[in-house]
C-alpha cells in the first residue's frame, strides 16, 4: 500500500471513533455497556464504509523459476530394430532424463514418434512409417516464442512428409543422437518406382525405376521385372564409386484387363547383409477403355490449361483443346467441355443434339448469352455488360456424388456478367453464388438430369486461381483435382443411379491406409444418414474373416482396414435394413519400407544439426552431450516476478459488515426504546 492509502485509513479510524464516541459517549453521563456496545457497532459501520471508499489495495510478490523446455524424442519405428539399435535408443535417453543437472536447468519433457507424434509412455519400435517432419510441426505448436534445445533420437531414415532437414524452426538447435551402424556395407536397393495405376488394353505404359548403390568398388549387377514366373525384362546395371544411382526406364505391354502385377529385382554375385530392398512389388490395372474429353473455346484462357491438367490427373481420362472450327465429330468424345460459348459453337451444338454426348458449360465475361438462351432450354440469362465477382457458398443438400466442401467458400470469387439466372427446369446445385456477404439465388456451379443426359454448368471464368488457391492452402493439388474429377465422373457414366456406390483402390501396400469410402441413397436418390453400413473382409489364403463397420462422415461412410497383411481380399459392403450390397476385391501387395535401410542416414542429420547450428553425437557420446546441456549458458533458467495486486478486503463483505452493523444498531435501539 501507498503512503496517501495508509494515512487515509488513520484518518478513515479516527473519524469513525470521533463520530461513534460523539453520539453514544459523548456527554452521556450514565456511560453503560449498552451505549459502549453500540458505539462500537456504529465504528464498525463508518469505518467498513469509508474502507469500501478508499478501496485499499495490497500487493503481493510471487517469483518463479522458468526453465527452458527440452525436448527429448525418440524414433519408434521399425527401422530402430532392423538396425538393431533398439537397446541404445531404450536406454540412452533416460540417462538424460533422469540426470539431476539436466532436470535443474531444463524442464525435461519426452517423446516419441513414428508415423504419429506421441508422449512418450514405452517403445516397442512397430511404427510403420517415420515422420521426422511432424517431429518439427508438433514442437513448433507446443513451444511458441522459445529457444530451446532438441535431442532427437533417431536414424535419421523418414518414410513420409516434407524433408526434415528444412523444417525445424530457427529457434531451435537440435541435436540429434544416431542410432544403428554408420559402418558403410555393401548394399543394392530399389529405391523408388514410378508408375502409373491405370495403362490401357494392348498399349505399352511406361516404368521408371530408381536403383541405388552403396559401396566403393565397381560392380556390374542384373536388373529385372517378372510377371508371375515369367521375367519379361532383364538387363546389365553398371554402377562404380563415382556413380551410385542410377534410373531405368522399361515399356511394358498391357495384354490383358485386370490388375497385372509385377515384382522388380536387383541383384548381384555378393552377398548383402540386407536383400529386403533388393525387390520392390507393383501392380497396374489395366482398363479396356479410355475417357476422351474435348475441351472446346474459341479464346485463349488460363482456365484451359488448369482444366486439362486437373482432369488429367486421372490417368483415365485425356483431355484435347479444341477450338469451335475444328470439331469435326463428336463420335469419339465422351463429355464435351464447352468454355464461354458464342455462336461459333451452334454446328457442335446441332451435332450435339443427334450424338447426346454429355456435357459441362463453363460461361464467363467472353460468353454470348443470348446464343447461350437460344440453344439450351435449363437457364433464362438476363446479363448485363457489367462484369461482377461471384463467390461460392457450399450447398450440403447437394446428392448427386459425395463431394464435401474442400474450402469453397475461401477461394477467390470467379468473374462472369452482373445479372439474374433464372432456372427453368429441375437443377442439382452443389455450389451458390454471392457477392461479398449477400448471398444471391444464381446458381454457380450446378447440374442437370434428363434421362440419360446429363449436363454441368458453371457460371464464371477463372477457376485456375481456385487450383492454385488449393495448392496454397493444402501444399497439394489433390483436393482439387479429385473434385474435377467427380465432376467428370458424373458426366461420363450415363448408367442409372445406384442405392449403394463403393469407391476403393485395387490394390494398396502394406502399411499404408487403406480406406473404404460408401454412399448410400434412399428410394428418393437422397444421401441417408441413418444408413448402416457393414463390410465383411475375407483372405482368400486363409479364409479368415473380419466384420466392420463404416461410420458416417460428411456425405459418405467410411471404413479403415490398417493392419491388413499382404495377400489378396474379398469384400463385401452391406446395408442391413435395405439387404443391398456391393462386392469387390482388392490385393494388400507386401512392402515395408521401415525395412529398407541398411545404414542411418548420417548426412541429412549432419546437415539438419548445421541448420539449426546443433551438434551431431552418436550413442557412446552420450555423456559429453549431458555435459553440454549442462554448460550451455543459453538456456539459463530464468526468474519471473509476479506482483499480485488485489483489495484488502473483498467490497462484497465489507458492504456486509456494514449493513449487518447498522441492521443489528437499530435492533438494539429499537429494543431497548432508544429511537
């Protein structure tokens, strides 16, 4: 408390006592108990009223010790025991954890990691998958505004995510311990294949492998690919010192449909100590038929280009860029895209209407509309020259596909005419347009049925900055493309509705997801909510059978059969009320990547350790990194002073006192005949 708040309350008592003796004591002659009793009782309620005035307030001091966080995680995953460095990664960290200096200075807290970031409670080194990068992205989260050190214990060997090297923050300094055998030993490995999921009947799809080589010496080796019992490539891989990786690319004929599956080999005269990654399995489905899409405008647009690299990112379908004066037929197109339309178009639109191939209108500030009124009879356009911006409000009663909003509502506003879009006929709309807040009855992006037509429109121009708006946000162009996708699924089947509509991958492998994704619809087509939804899985080996349920997400249900081995599965998805039911099969293919790597990779730690100016250590190092931590004087516990300021007595009892006082004052008088 102040000087002026002390010396306030003096003169608050001294008042209190003036008045109180003033009125009872006073002059009184007969000075009894009762007058001293209710002297009192008035001092008790000038004095709580004068202190509910002056409000006098105390401050209290706290101090605390901050120290500053460390972190200690550590790699669960396979990988550990394949290097046989397990018992180093059990052990080693807990002599930092539990040394009495380091849990003085730091505030110690541990973890572990594989595909998943966890606190750590015990190791069992299972963990499919290795995410160094969501080591970074999770410490990041947890401490803000920091600098602290990292020591992670790991072999340096990530199986997913961005590279870890370039992803720890600039306040951190993180120090890694490797685990397992830097001894380099002599090693071929398949280091990645690329190709395709879908090749077409009696074409040739390319294959492209990455082989790598880990030794000194010069060495030839054999590469192969088998399809079954049968080697249908076989070549000479050289590889030296000075050239340790090396690509083969390989053209393989699609001779029959179905899913092909291949096994691709590497190998030499000299023993590995790991002949795990010496053979990587593959599959291609192999499809009789192909989507042709002609995409048709008379200008030249960004669009365009978006358009046909997001479509075709279904190796299913191929998109061609036509202009008006070169459509020649329409025979050999399954959906036409018309973009921004004029009266160019109208001998398409007359070839159109005896071929009845489906299509998806795109209209934008280019596009005549008054052509657009006359030639299609689902849209009455009363468009001005004006040009406006239109964003987009997801529409969740939208049934014809399952598409869940990927962000709609944040990309960027598409351009086309101010006006009204009147809708003639029965429209499925998946997306509204507004401007800015105030939501409009035009639609955006919607769809029409008529028999076994079918017909898409989207009312503004510029959807490739919605692509690059999803890379933005996502790091990936997925969303979108899969989006596009649907909606060109949707164009090109022209079969009737089904109840129940499976989506699943022909084959996955081991380790990764592997997700079911279902859709049912009731009598109305409509997407129903209380469905229930079961799928019997079945080895086709061991006949061993397992039962799921799918569980509702958004507008579809869905199922995750994790931990399947490698072999190939029966399925079959039912709805129980309904009895209707979907089969399909699907191959687990047998690859672990966590079983891939003979050495830790030491030089990406180096490198990440020199990034955030920390130190590499390796396990018989332990005790000079302690030392370390100990001495380190920029991580110095910290002391933090609180001053704590709050009233001396809380206004609510003082108001108490104060009427309780003064109510037992009158009490008094009134009874002893005083008033």
């Amino acid at each position: 408390m102040t000087i002026n708040t002390i010396l306030l309350l003096i003169l608050s008592v001294t008042v209190a006592v003036g008045l109180s003796f003033y009125q009872y004591l006073y002059k009184v002659k007969n000075q009894s108990k009762l007058y001293w009793f209710l002297a009192f009782l008035r001092f008790i309620s000038l004095f709580s009223i004068f202190l509910l005035l002056i409000n006098p307030i105390i401050s209290r001091k706290t101090t605390e010790i901050k120290k500053t966080p460390l972190p200690i995680v550590v790699d669960n995953s396979k990988s550990i025991s394949e290097l046989r460095a397990t018992e180093d990664a059990s052990s080693l960290y807990k002599k930092i954890a539990e040394n009495n200096a380091i849990n003085e200075k730091y505030d110690v807290q541990l973890f572990s990691f594989d595909n998943e970031f966890n606190s750590l409670q015990s190791l069992d080194f299972k963990g499919k998958q290795s995410h160094i990068d969501g080591v970074a992205k999770n410490l990041k989260q947890l401490y803000r505004n920091v600098n602290y050190p990292i020591v992670l214990f790991t072999d340096g060997n990530q199986t997913m995510g961005n590279d870890y090297v370039f992803s720890f923050q600039e306040n951190t300094n993180v120090l890694p311990v490797v685990l397992g055998d830097t001894t380099t030993v002599f090693d071929l490995k398949i280091n990645q294949i690329n190709v395709n999921k879908y090749a077409f009947l009696k074409n040739k799809f390319p294959v492209e492998v990455f082989l790598q080589y880990n030794g000194d010496e010069s060495i030839s080796t054999t590469f192969a690919i088998q399809n079954g019992n049968q080697t249908i490539h076989k070549q000479v891989v050289n590889f030296s010192k000075d050239k340790k990786a090396q690509s083969v690319s390989v053209l393989l004929n699609a001779d029959k449909v179905g899913i092909a599956k291949f096994k691709a080999t590497i190998s030499s005269n000299i023993k590995e100590k790991n002949q795990i990654n010496n053979t990587k399995n593959f599959a291609v489905e192999v499809i009789d038929q192909r989507s042709e899409v002609a995409l048709i405008s008379a200008i030249n647009h960004p669009d365009l280009g978006a358009l046909k690299r997001s479509i075709e990112q279904n190796q299913q379908r191929k998109v061609t860029i036509l202009k008006p004066t070169e459509v020649k037929s329409l025979q050999n197109y399954n959906v036409l895209i018309f973009y921004q339309p004029n009266t160019t178009f109208k001998p398409i639109f007359d070839q159109n209407k005896v071929a009845q191939v489906n299509t998806f209108l795109i209209t934008g500030t280019a596009t005549d509309f008054g052509f657009l009124n006359q030639i299609q009879d689902d849209f009455l356009f009363k468009l001005s020259a004006q040009k406006e911006d239109y964003l987009a409000t997801y529409e969740s009663g939208f049934n014809l596909f399952a598409q869940s909003s990927i962000g709609f509502e944040n990309f960027p506003p598409l351009e086309n005419n101010f006006g009204t879009i009147a809708v003639k006929g029965k429209v499925n709309t998946l997306l509204s347009a507004r401007i800015r807040n105030v939501q409009l009855q035009n639609p955006l992006l919607t769809f029409t049925e008529n028999g076994s037509k079918r017909s898409a429109y989207l009312f503004g121009e510029n959807i490739w900055k919605w692509r690059l708006e999803n890379h933005l946000s996502k790091k990936s162009f997925e969303d979108f493309d899969l989006f596009t996708d649907k909606i060109v699924q949707f164009l090109v089947s022209n079969a009737s509705k089904k109840n129940l509509n499976v989506t699943y991958e022909s084959f996955y492998n081991a380790g990764e997801s592997i997700e079911i994704t279902a859709e049912y619809f009731n009598k109305n087509y409509e997407f129903d909510e209380k469905a229930q939804l079961t799928i019997q899985v079945v080895n086709s080996k061991t006949n061993a059978s397992k039962k799921y349920d799918l569980l509702k997400s958004n507008n579809s249900y869905k199922v995750n059969l994790d931990g399947l081995e490698a072999g190939l599965y029966t399925f079959k998805v039912s709805e129980i009320q309904s009895n209707t039911s979907f089969s399909g099969t699907f191959e687990v293919l047998d690859f672990e990547i966590e079983k891939q790597f003979v050495n830790p990779d030491k030089s990406r730690l180096e490198q990440l350790a020199a990034n955030t100016n920390g130190t590499v250590y390796y396990p018989n190092q332990i005790e000079k990194l302690i030392q370390n931590l100990i001495e380190n004087e920029n991580y110095i516990p910290t002391q933090k002073e609180t001053i704590k300021k709050s009233p001396l007595i809380d206004w609510i009892w003082l108001l108490i006192i104060a009427v309780l006082s003064l109510a037992t004052e009158w009490f008094v008088r009134k009874y002893n005949g005083l008033l």
